[in-house]
C-alpha cells in the first residue's frame, strides 16, 4: 500500500498561504478491497468473527450546550442527537485542557497535559511558562495501538501537534488528510488559501463554493469505503466550529430569520467579565450555528455510510470536543454555554466541560446516560479495551477504562481528575490548576495563589464560592493538586507571573 504523506509547512498556524498545502491525500491511495475478486459477500458475512471498527468525531471549539440533546434549541443537530439515542450520553465528561493541543495530545496518548509538557496551544506565546510544541514519537497513540492489531488507521482533518516530522502519518496513522500544524483554516471554503493552489494536489473535490467541513467528510467516507473488509480506526477531527465563523450562505440566512423570532432575553445578550471581556449570554449566531448543522450533517453521513455499508453493529462511534465553547472574549464570542460558567480558555466548567457520546450496538444500551466525570485521557484504555486488545498501563498512564460504566457494571476507581493551565489565555483566563473529586471542584490561581471551591451538584454554574467557608475542604483539595502537580512534573509558572510579562495583545486573544 502506498501512502502519500501530506507535505510540511511553516509552523505558522494562522497564515493563509500555510494552511492546507494539501487537503486531499490518502484517502485514494489505501489499498482497494480484494472481497469482489473473491467473490462478492454479504454485509452480515463481513461483520461476522470481525474486530470491532471504531470512527472516533472530536469537534473543535463545541461547547456543551452546542448540541440539542445537552439543550440546544437554536442550533440544529439531528444526526448528534440521534447517536446519543443510540449510546450512552456522558454529562460530566471533561477536556484534559481548555484549549485544543493539549486535549489533543490527550486522546491520543492518554496523558495528562502536564505529563506530556503541552500545557498550551502549539503556536501559542510560552509566558509566563515555557511547554512543548509537539507529541513526542516515543509517545505511543492509540492509533499505533490499533494499527499493530491490524486496523487500518486514517486521520482527517485537524491535527495541531507539532510540525512536519510530528504529523499523524508519524503517530501511526496509515492515512493523513489534511493534518499538519494548523490550528484553525484561514477559510472553510475553496481554496481554503493554501501556499500551493495547484489542483493536481487535490485528487478529487476543490470547486468553487466547497466547505471544509463536507471535504473532510466526503474523505472520510471514501477511507470507510475503501477499508470496509478490514478493521478500521477512522479519526475525524473537524476544524470547525473554530474561528472564523463561517457557514454557507443559505443555511446561515436560515438562522438569521430563527434568530429574528426569538423571544427577547430576561437579561443582557452579552455579560462584562473581567474589565474589556464580555460573555455571550444567549445563542444566537446564524453563522455559528450553521456550522454546527454542518458539522451535524457530517456526523450524519458517516452513520449512513456505516449502515450503507453493513459495518454500523460492528463500530463503536465516539464523539467528543476538544475544549469549551468560545464565549468569554474581548470581542462577542461566537456561542453561550449558560448554564455553565466562561468558556474556551478557562478551567471554569465553560471552558472544560464537553459533550460525549459513545456508541457501542450490543454492549452500550441505547438511550443511556452516565454522570459519572470522565476525561480525555480516558479515551485511549478504553479502546483498548473494547477491541479486546492488552492495556498499556505505561502509556496510558492517566486514563481510566470507562469499561464499567459502558457495561453498567460498576464506576471507575478513581479519587479525582486534575488540570492545570500555566498560562494566559485571550478570554481573560489567568494561570491555574484545578482538580474535581466527587462534587466538589477546587481552582487555583497561580499569580496570587488564591483558590475557588465549588459545590457543582448543588452550584453547576460556580456563582457560590466555598472556600471561605469550608477551608477545610479547600485545604485537603488542595493538597491533592500539589501532590499530583509533582508527581507528574507539572511546569509552574515563575513567582512574579504578570509583573514579568507585557499587558496581553488582543492580535493573540483568540487561537
């Protein structure tokens, strides 16, 4: 099989001649099914003594409340809905980081952010503390996992961990389109301003009017077809709904006229947080929100395919976002995730709470739900697991199996799930740690070493600081944050934090 690997760029993740040199690749280059050569067989033979398949769909920049089935009524989703009516929906699943590279590097490799040195978004400034800009390839990922099991692994879409020589066809991905350093397209439509526009580089698609979202999923499906007689990892890891915001003209004029027959709000669309920052306190973006029905048409199609396909009861289907959803800015943020508090770049539930859906026909019982807090590092043992494949305790040294709580056979034994973010971010947030045990959250800030409780049971949207009143709780979380900060080797920030550092531009406020 031969394999054309998408060409290096500058790491320079905002430029539009460096976004997508190529956005195209792979796809038509794995190997072409040999079952009509042998005679053709029934979709029901094919799933029969099979490895289950897995289609793995990370949104970027979808916040919680992004989706109907989480208690979206503007935006339209259909397609996600009706995969978590076939699944079980989690609603207290986390993104090990605020913002995307880290949570990234995460799934992947099923650690912490901290243990990894990726406690930014790779491009992103390093003060006030220096962190890695790429996934180390002595990390094994779950796709080199997989692929020495004999699955064919493809990754469409977004990547973000590092330059050329760190690109998923180096991580053990069979396929790469469209993965590189890039953190967002400079445009979802063609030609997507790419260095090289010459259209022998694209093996199919690039028209005028063609939307990223739909080319990815138009490559994706073709990686499904070609592979349909052999287990497969199919990674789709959209751009949107990252900035810009940018739909197709018909469907946002749709939610242009929806959004004109709202109700008026009780309070304020937009809420002041922090002096110049304001938090968007209603949905209402047309362009926003026909993102989201893009990328739900996308997640509709992939099912299709499946069925069309006869591999729908033999794949486990996941869908996850990479961070909160972007409401706190300088600017107006995109998206609301009220009830929740802030969003990208903070450790408030806003920023780190996601939407999670795990599909399994056969063992996960339809229409399910499961508060029990997962994360992002979670995702690599319990693949494993489900392909019925040895654990790697030594790579996946901070996930836990959700096996348990797919089966209904128990919950996890874990104490407490931690976080820490050493940096500034353009939604206002400052330095901080934070570690979630049963109910109860804690929040540390770095600059001046105070802390935040909060009850999220009986406070989902942490307006009921408790640290005053129950130091002891705060004392004993606490603790737990530093010892886990030193047993993973967590970089902190030097002491003098902002004194050191020039007042924050807005030209890096959002990436």
């Amino acid at each position: 099989m031969f394999i054309r690997e998408i060409c290096g760029l500058k790491n320079d993740i905002m430029n539009r001649r460096g976004f997508l040199k190529i956005i195209g690749l792979g796809a038509a280059a794995v190997a072409v099914p040999v079952g009509r050569c042998l005679g053709q067989r029934t979709a029901a033979a094919r799933g029969r003594n099979r490895k289950l398949n897995f289609v793995f769909l990370l949104i970027d920049d979808l916040g919680w409340t992004d989706v109907g089935c989480y208690g979206s009524s503007f935006y339209e989703t259909p397609n996600i809905n009706r995969l978590a009516s076939g699944g079980m929906r989690f609603t207290d699943a986390y993104a090990a980081c605020p913002v995307c590279s880290p949570t990234r590097a995460s799934i992947v490799a099923g650690k912490y952010p901290a243990r990894l040195g990726i406690t930014q978004w790779i491009g992103g400034a390093n003060e006030p503390t220096p962190y890695r800009h790429y996934l180390p390839l002595e990390d094994v990922t779950i796709a080199e996992a997989l692929k020495e099991a004999g699955y064919a692994t493809a990754f469409v879409g977004k990547w973000h961990l590092g330059s050329k020589d760190y690109y998923p066809q180096h991580q053990g991905f069979d396929v790469n389109i469209g993965g590189d350093s890039s953190g967002a397209p400079p445009t979802y439509f063609w030609p997507y301003k790419r260095r090289n526009r010459a259209l022998d580089e694209l093996p199919a698609g690039g028209e005028k009017g063609e939307y990223l979202t739909d080319r990815l999923t138009d490559e994706s499906l073709k990686f499904l077809e070609a592979n349909k007689d052999k287990p497969f990892l199919l990674y789709l890891s959209h751009y949107a709904v990252h900035t810009p915001i940018e739909s197709k003209q018909e469907i946002t004029d749709k939610y242009k006229a929806k959004a004109e027959k709202l109700p008026e709000p009780e309070g304020p669309k937009f809420a002041p947080v922090y002096g110049r920052y304001r938090t968007r306190m209603v949905q209402d973006n047309p362009a926003f929100a026909g993102m989201v029905q893009s990328v739900d048409e996308s997640v509709g199609r992939v099912m299709k395919k499946l069925e069309e396909l006869g591999a729908a009861d033999n794949t486990a289907v996941i869908f996850m976002s990479d961070n909160g959803g972007l409401s706190t800015v300088p600017r107006e943020g995109p998206t609301c995730n009220l009830p929740l508090r802030a969003g990208k770049g903070w450790l408030y539930e806003g920023g780190i709470r996601e939407p999670m859906i795990i599909k399994w026909p056969g063992v996960v019982k339809a229409g399910s739900l499961c508060s029990e807090p997962v994360t992002s590092t979670d995702f690599y043992p319990t693949m494993l697991e489900m392909a019925g494949l040895p654990l790697k305790p030594e790579q996946h040294v901070d996930g836990v199996s959700l096996m348990p709580l797919l089966k209904n056979k128990g919950r996890l034994e874990r104490k407490a799930i931690y976080w820490h973010y050493p940096h500034y971010h353009g939604s206002g947030n400052r330095p901080s740690g934070a570690i979630r045990a049963g109910d109860y959250k804690l929040i540390e800030w770095y600059e001046d070493n105070s802390v935040e409780l909060y009850n999220l049971k009986d406070d989902l949207s942490e307006k009921h600081d408790l640290a005053s009143r129950m130091p002891e709780k705060a004392v004993e979380l606490r603790r737990m944050l530093g010892k886990w900060q030193k047993s993973v080797k967590a970089k902190m920030p030097a002491p003098t934090l902002r004194d050191d550092f020039k007042v924050w531009k807005d030209s890096r406020a959002i990436k």
